[in-house]
C-alpha cells in the first residue's frame, strides 16, 4: 500500500547487513555458494515492468 493508501503501487526491496571488519574465505565462500544455489541472478521477478 503507497502512502496515498493507493493499492496498486509497485516497489524495490532490499536487503543488507551491517557487518565490522573483513569475513574469511571460507564465509565469502559459502556466501557465494548460497547465491549460485538460490539461482539469484539479479533477474527480475517481474519481467518487462
């Protein structure tokens, strides 16, 4: 729901995490390995909007 309380708006989500020094190998491993499973290539779920 817009802030005009319309219904039909359409918008971006994103998602982050705050983080403090630098993560391993290993976690930017697996991090990666997670995306490439999940298939997240930075598509559209919604093509041609």
């Amino acid at each position: 729901m817009g802030g005009d309380n319309a219904d039909g708006a359409q918008a971006n989500f994103f998602e982050g995490c705050m983080t403090s020094g630098a993560s391993s190998t290993a976690t930017d491993d697996a991090v990666q390995a997670n995306i490439v499973a999940a298939e997240l290539d930075g598509a559209s779920e919604h093509p041609g909007a």
